[in-house]
C-alpha cells in the first residue's frame, strides 16, 4: 500500500463524514478498494452504502427496511469478534451522516431502530468519554440487547459504571433507566457463564443484592467463588458486604458448609446459628462441628440448633476438640512417628564439622533450657519423651526430675510447663503426670506445673473447666513467679473463649497497686487472649488505666511493651471498632503514647489486607528517629499483619520489607526478619529463605537472632532439610556465643515441630479462614521477640509457650459418618487458583495419590481419588466426614 504524504491521512478515514467532503473520501476509498478488497467485500460495501441512502428515504417503509437489512448484516457478523467486523468497518464513514440524520427524524418506531444501529456503531467509532453507545441504547428500542454480541455487551457495561459515578457525583439524576439496562447485561453474562463480569458490573453500581435473583444451581459455586476472593481486595466494610451475598447465595442453594465457612471469616454468630439451623442433616451438623473446632471458636450448641439432646452432646464434644489428640496420634501411628526423638537427634552434631562438637559436652544451664524447648516442641502431643516423661527405674538410672533439676531457677518453670506441651490436648492423662509437681517445694517447678496445666488444655474445652478449678486458687499467692505460671496458664487454656469467670478473676490484678509490672503485663496479655477480638470494654477499660497508673519508669521496662498489645488483641481484625480506643491511647505517656498506637492499629486490621494501612505504617517505618523509639518495631511487624490476608500483598509486603532492611534504623532492621517470618509462618518460601540466611550473619547480633528465630517459624513443622543444614551450620559458627546459639536451637526445635506434623500457620481451609486465637498467640511471642534479650534470653524464656496456640496438626483425616477413621485414595498436590476461569479447570497440579491419613504442606489440596465417597465438607483439611456415594458401581 503507497504512503500518503499528508499526515492527516490515516485521521481522514477515521473522521465522520461531515468533516472531510464525502467526494474525497469515495476517491480514497475507492483508490484501496481497487488494492485489497475481494468481490465479496466489494458487494457487502455497496449493498451497505446503499442501506445508509435507503435509511434517509423520505419512505417509512423503505427506511424500516433498509434498517431491517442493515441490522441483519450487523448481527450476523457481530458473532465472531476477534476483529472489527466487515459492515462495521464499511459503516464507519458514514456514522456521522446517520447521526446527523437521526437529530432531523421524528420519534418513531423506525427513530428507535435507527438508534439502536447507531448504538453497535459507536462501539467502534464514538469518542473517547462520549459514552455514545450507551445514549442511543437509552433511546433505542427496548429488544434483546444479547443479540448484539458480547463486545457490545460487554462495551456498555463499561460505559454504565462510568455513567453511573459521573450521575452520583451529580447527586439529582435518577438511576432507574441504567438499572433495567444493568438488570439486562448481568442476566446476560450469568446465561453466557460470564459470572466474573457481571459480579465487577453490580460492584461499580453497588447493588449487588441483584445477583440473588439470577444466579442459578449451576452457576452459584463459581459466582460465590469469584465474590469471597474479590472480597480480599475490597476496603471495608464492601469485603463484608460481599461476603455477606455470598453466604446469602449459599444458604439458598443448600450449600451450608460453604455458608458457615464465610459465617466464620465474619466472625458472625447470627449466620452460623442460622446454618444449623437451616440444615437437619446430623451428618452435615457433625462437619460444620469439626470446621468450628478447628477455627478455634468456642461456642455451646443450644436447643435451637440441635433439637435431640445426645446428638447435641456428641456435637459439642466435636467443638470442644475432645478427639484431636486420637485423631493426631492416630496420623503419628500411620506415618510411624511414634517413636521419641531426643534433642540430640535434632542436633546432628556428627554432621557439624569438628570445632563445635568439642565444645557442647560441657553441660550448661543455658544449654539444657534449649534443649528442654527442643525435647518439647519436637515431641509436641506425643505424650512421650526421653527426657521429662521417662519412668524412674528405667535403665538410663535418671529421671524426669533430675532433668528438671539440671535445669536453674526460671529455667525450671519452662522444664515442668514443656510437660505440658509432651502432652498437649491430652486432658486426662497430662493433668495426671502434671499433678506430681504441684507438690515440689520450689515455686518455680510449682509456675511449670501451673502454665502445664494451661498448655495441656490449649484449644480443648471441658465441662468441667478443670483449668479454672487447678489454676484459680494460685493466681493471688505472694510469689511473682506462681502468680504468673497460674496467669498463662489460664490465658492459654480459655483463649478465644470470653469467659466471664476468668476476666472476673484476672481484672482486679490489673488495679492491684502492689502487683510488680510483670504479674500486670502477663494479666494484660491473658485477657487480651481470652477475649481475643471481642472489642470487650470493660477488660479494654481495666488494661487502659492499668497503663495510666504505671510511672515512667515502669513504661520503660521492656515488659511494658505487652500492656498495649493486650489492649490490642481485644480488636483483633476488628477495624473500626478500634478507634475510640485508639483516641484515648494518645492521652497515655509520652513513653508508649506511639508504640500503643501502632500496636493497636495493626492488630486491629490485621488479616485484612487494607492497602491504606500498610502504606501509613510504611510511613512510620520511614522516619528516622532517636534511639529510645520503639514503635517501630511493632509497625514493622504491622505490615506482615495486615498484608497476610492473600498472596499478592504477602508477595509486595515481602519487596516493601527488602527496602526497609537497606533503609531503616537499627530498630526496624531488628523487627524486619520477625515479620518476614510471621508473612511465610510454616511456609519456606526459598527468597525469604535466603535473606534471613543473610541476616543471620549480621553484625548486629540482635537482628542474627530475630533472623534466626524468624528461620525456625517459616520452616515450623515442615522438616525442611535446607532450612536445618543451615541451622547446623549456624549452630557451629555461633558456638562460642550462647545467646545465639540459644536462638539456633529453638530454631531447630520449630522446624522439627511435632516431628514435622504439625503447622504454626494461622490460616486455614484453603487460606480462606485466620484463626484469631492462633494468630493471637504468634503476635504475642514476635512482640517479646522485638526485645529478645531481657524477654527471652532473660528470665521470661516462657512466652515461647505462647506459640502452643497456633500449633495445629497439617493433616487430613477421613472418618466415616460414625466419626471411625477410613483410609481413601487422596490426591495431593499443589493448589491451582481457578477463580474466573473458563470451564471446569484442575484445582491442583502437580500430584501425588497417597492414602489418607496424609500431611498437608502450605499451598497443598487435597481431593479424593475415588468417586466411591463423597465429603461432606467443601475443603478437604483436618477431619473430614465421608459418605458413600449411593451412585457408585464398582467396575467389574
């Protein structure tokens, strides 16, 4: 084709008629024509040109024809749109000529046909910010607007969302006109399985109760789908609103299981009453009953729910937890794990090149503390060990109590509580074997004792509330170091549970002029647990002027930091509700006027994902201060809090804190490696990996150990053999230091966690769900971590424990619809996201098909390999109920 040499050239076709002489044009176009038009084209354009002039016939009846005939052109070919149609592309010179034609005409019915072709026209030819297609579609007739194609559909639905902001802003102009067209698009887009469009379109006009009323049985999962995970990228309250649509839908079409998960993600007790409800399968009921338990919401089944009354007991012993600790030794027995492995094992020092072996013989108390934390995190719930549970006339001659007693005073406290945590969810017969040191002389074995007590009951509820009735008398003895044991324990063994029996017990300490602050802090960080999220104003008022009473001195003190972060969990995830509380924590002291303020702003957004949020607490992170700030810290952490909700902002949370450690003051680089770990908690992403690999040479020793503790949580429970190479190694470079080697052994002790069965991960159910309590007890141990040596290398080494609350077996366990377990074939492989996709796409890649009871790693799904069954619950996670399939023939 010959260049024109006029630069207006390529605008000239493109412009209206009316702008350049209709002469000129024909000689260009007829000039190409003769180039590249075959007869078939050449034909269509004639017989369209000819239309255009029929269309201005003084002639109803011509005119109505020729509109007829051009319409049918325009429809036939609107079908395949992977480039500009032919009549389109014919008709676009002579748009202008029709528009200015349709100004002169009369309103009628042949006014409206015309409008409704100018309508398609425009799709290729209005201006920029016209919105042209959607004024002559208002004005055309009222037909079938499908019929036109998707990209015209598709093209109005646009211009409606910009029309509709333009009219808001206006506030006077109706919307009713746009309304019926919207009602028109998205019942169109729900026929075509377009669900994703027609969801976008209802968000920009905000009516998103229209999409009860057309979706149907075969596309609700995958609206519902689209609407709970665009839920993670909306500000409040929208993400609630959306999610409040999706449960609406679910519960219309019967799918409670689904509906009670999203009941849970709002925390809404109304909705998940209304599941039981709604639904009168036992079977189903038993299901939602393990979902509940394994969130870690407490709750009592009521008449309402459940009408028979042995059914309602056998549901509440499912919420209580009672047989997570069978179901977990039963995935021990299958994996064949049972067998006790003693910090040693964990070691390897034979591995170790020869420098450090010689040194470890010699038998230090700050040693054989981490090695007790090291026996109890990696024989966590087995019930055995080889150092605190050995029977005393074993042939190794000592027992439990001499390994008690190689440990020095505090350190006994967390040697008595690791039996606690040997024994975990084993209520029976932990308490037991715990009962035995209620006796001791030394008040520090009697603290281990107490805060064992506490650990054994962790997530597990009884009837009996044997934690109160052991725990309760100890909480006002004289002694700092009993009072606290009993105080933990309590926080741990109800959290999440808003009992009034222990607030009414705890809250008086925190008036307690006399109490030292470390009985205060620990009370503080109690009823923040117990009443995690709860927004509870009367513990928010006690913790608020517990605070006010403390002198300067006191807020100094690095134990000070967990006043505000008791305050804190009270509005976990919570948003809003915070702010009044916020408000009065600008009147507190200088000292912690800030710290409180970051501590309760990113608690309360935590897990929300809110974008506005992360850049303010970037903001503060910024700053380059004196040296006694410490609010950075938990604005550091802030950030991983916030952007864990879903993995694109984890992915840009984890750029953002690379930019931070090149940048920040000393302070942040501290808290950096802590939040890294918090964002990949039993997740070892191999990036983070290798910078907290880096961080764990640093010269500054303190961000060595944040860097190496924060090593220890991404590789949580997994077994991860590079992650422990590098803690071998680290263990042989640091062996002079003992602080740090402290930090390399509880590291090691994390990774081996549960002998690599169990996670630290606080989400769960496809990542859909964060367990408050959980994520309480992470928040909790990181912000002792941001002050690692007067907390945890100093004679607070126990909040480690705090960790016991997000430790959850990564299992699946298929039981039948009597609760026994079933081995079924399972796939596991990596999880695929299908949201928005065309078809019935493959929801893991990448598998392997293993026979159930079977390890979930992050990132994993499950699904059954056999169509014999069918599970009642919509993820396959923790305990799954199966039924047989009544459809299924076994293949001959």
């Amino acid at each position: 084709m010959a260049v024109d040499p006029s630069p207006d050239s390529s605008n000239a076709n493109d412009q209206t008629s009316n702008k350049a002489p209709l002469k000129d044009l024909k000689k260009k176009k007829d000039e190409k024509k003769e180039e590249d038009l075959s007869d078939d084209d050449l034909a269509l354009k004639q017989q369209l040109e000819l239309y255009v002039e029929r269309v201005q016939d003084a002639d109803p009846g011509v005119q109505k024809l020729a509109l007829e005939s051009m319409r049918q052109e325009i429809r036939t070919s609107t079908s395949s749109m992977t480039s500009v149609p032919k009549p389109l592309k014919f008709l676009r010179p002579h748009y202008g000529t029709l528009k200015a034609y349709y100004e002169t005409m009369v309103d009628s019915d042949v006014k409206k046909y015309l409008a409704d072709v100018l309508s398609v026209l425009a799709l290729t030819m209005s201006a920029e910010g016209e919105r042209e297609s959607l004024k002559f579609r208002l004005l055309g007739s009222e037909g079938d607007i499908g019929s036109w194609g998707h990209e015209y559909v598709r093209n109005l639905a646009g211009e409606i969302s910009q029309e509709f902001s333009k009219r808001q802003h206006l506030d006077d102009e109706p919307f009713d006109d746009l309304m019926d067209l919207v009602q028109q698009i998205v019942a169109f887009h729900m026929k075509h399985n377009a669900e994703p469009e027609a969801v976008d379109l209802l968000m920009e006009v905000e009516d998103l109760d229209m999409l009860v009323d057309l979706v149907d049985s075969t596309n609700y999962k995958r609206t519902c789908l689209y609407l709970t995970s665009a839920a993670s990228y909306l500000p409040g309250p929208d993400d609630m609103l959306v999610l409040d649509i999706a449960y609406t839908i679910y519960h219309k079409f019967g799918e409670y299981a689904s509906a009670l998960r999203i009941a849970l993600a709002q925390d809404n007790l109304q909705n998940l009453k209304q599941v039981f409800i709604s639904c009168d399968d036992l079977v189903q009921k038993k299901q939602f009953c393990y979902i509940i338990a394994r969130h870690g919401y407490k709750m009592s089944v009521d008449e309402e729910m459940v009408d028979n009354e042995d059914d309602r007991e056998h549901l509440q012993e499912i919420v209580n937890n009672t047989k997570l600790s069978d179901g977990y030794l039963t995935l021990a027995r299958d994996i064949e794990v049972m067998e006790p492995k003693s910090p040693e094992d964990i070691y390897k020092v034979h591995l170790i090149d020869g420098r450090a072996s010689a040194g470890a013989s010699v038998d230090s108390a700050r040693q054989n503390l981490a090695a007790t934390f090291v026996n109890a995190f990696v024989n966590a719930g087995f019930g055995q060990d080889k150092l605190m549970t050995v029977p005393s006339e074993s042939s190794s001659g000592g027992s439990a109590g001499s390994w008690l007693f190689k440990n020095k005073e505090h350190g006994k406290a967390s040697a008595a509580a690791s039996l606690g945590l040997i024994l975990l969810w084993d209520v029976d017969n932990g308490l037991a074997q715990i009962d035995k040191y209620f006796h001791s002389n030394d008040n520090h074995v009697i603290a281990g004792a107490l805060l064992a007590v506490g650990i054994v009951t962790v997530g597990i509820s009884n009837e009996c509330d044997p934690a109160l009735a052991l725990l309760g008398e100890y909480i006002n003895k004289e002694d700092s170091s009993i009072r606290i044991g009993a105080i933990m324990g309590l926080g741990l063994a109800y959290a999440g549970s808003q009992n009034e029996q222990v607030r009414k017990l705890l809250s008086p300490i925190l008036g307690d002029a006399k109490a030292p602050l470390d009985v205060i802090a620990f009370t503080a960080i109690s009823l923040g647990l117990v009443n995690v999220g709860s927004c509870n104003e009367e513990v928010a008022q006690s913790i608020i002027y517990s605070l006010m009473d403390r002198s300067e001195s006191e807020l100094g003190e690095p134990l000070a930091r967990f006043l505000p972060l008791g305050l804190g969990l009270l509005y976990l995830g919570k948003q809003e509700s915070v702010e009044a509380t916020a408000e009065v924590s600008k009147t507190f002291s200088e000292k912690i006027r800030k710290y409180c303020d970051m501590t309760l702003m990113s608690l309360a957004y935590a897990g929300t994902g809110d974008v506005l949020k992360v850049q303010k607490l970037l903001g503060h992170c910024a700053q380059h201060l004196d040296k006694g700030e410490t609010h950075q810290g938990p604005a550091v952490l802030g950030i991983a809090l916030v952007a864990m909700a879903e993995e694109l902002g984890l992915e840009m949370a984890i750029r953002s804190l690379e930019h931070l450690l090149q940048y920040g003051e000393q302070n942040i680089r501290r808290a950096v490696p802590l939040a890294l770990g918090l964002l990949c908690i039993s997740n070892p992403k191999v990036n983070v990996m290798d910078t907290l690999s880096r961080l764990s040479h640093d010269t500054d020793s303190e961000v060595a150990m944040s860097a190496i503790i924060a090593l220890g949580l991404i590789g949580a429970g997994t077994n991860n053999a590079r992650i422990a190479g590098m803690l071998r190694n680290l263990s042989s470079y640091y062996y002079k230091e003992a602080s740090l080697l402290f930090c390399v052994r509880i590291a090691q002790g994390l990774v081996h966690l549960g002998k690599g069965l169990l996670t630290l991960s606080p989400h769960h159910s496809d990542r859909f769900l964060l367990s408050p309590t959980a994520l309480a007890g992470l928040i909790t141990m990181l912000h002792a971590c941001l002050d690692m040596k007067s907390i945890i290398l100093g004679k607070y080494h126990y909040v480690l424990y705090f960790l016991v609350l997000a430790m959850l077996p990564r299992m699946l366990m298929t039981v039948d619809e009597n609760l026994k377990p079933l081995t079924v074939p399972v796939r596991v492989g990596q999880a695929v996201d299908v949201v928005g996709q065309a078809g019935r796409p493959k929801t893991i890649t990448g598998f392997q098909t293993h026979s159930t009871p079977v390890l979930l790693a992050a990132g994993d799904r499950a699904e059954l390999a056999t169509e014999k069954y069918i599970p009642v619950s919509p993820v396959l996670e923790g305990f799954v109920i199966l039924r047989e399939n009544p459809d299924y023939r076994e293949e001959k």
